[in-house]
C-alpha cells in the first residue's frame, strides 16, 4: 500500500549548492530531507495498516 515517492537527494543538494550553500550544508540538508520523508511515509503506512480492519473482525 506504499506510494512511490521519487526524490533525487544528489540533484538537491547540488541546486542548494549553486545557492549559495557550502558542500557540507547542502549535504546535510539533503539526508534530513531524506530521514522526513522516510518517517513521514512510513508513518502513513502505519497509520493505514491500523485502521485496515482484520478478517477477523469483519466475520460475525
């Protein structure tokens, strides 16, 4: 039940780079963003698989 979610953390830091940030900053940025994403989708799917009801429930 995962939604693909594509994200070029190279091409960001390098866009932040051309900014104005220094190598370190922009790669910092870049495995932050990456570290939201990764909880934020995982804690959809979490969220998604609690509320599926089992089989279990659904048979009277």
């Amino acid at each position: 039940m995962s939604q693909a979610i594509f994200y070029d953390s190279l091409s960001f830091a390098k866009e932040l780079a051309s900014g104005g940030f220094s190598q370190e900053q922009a790669e910092t940025q870049a495995r932050v963003l990456s570290r939201i994403l990764e909880t934020r989708i995982l804690s959809r799917e979490k969220h998604a698989y609690n509320l599926t009801p089992s089989k279990k429930e659904l048979t009277p």
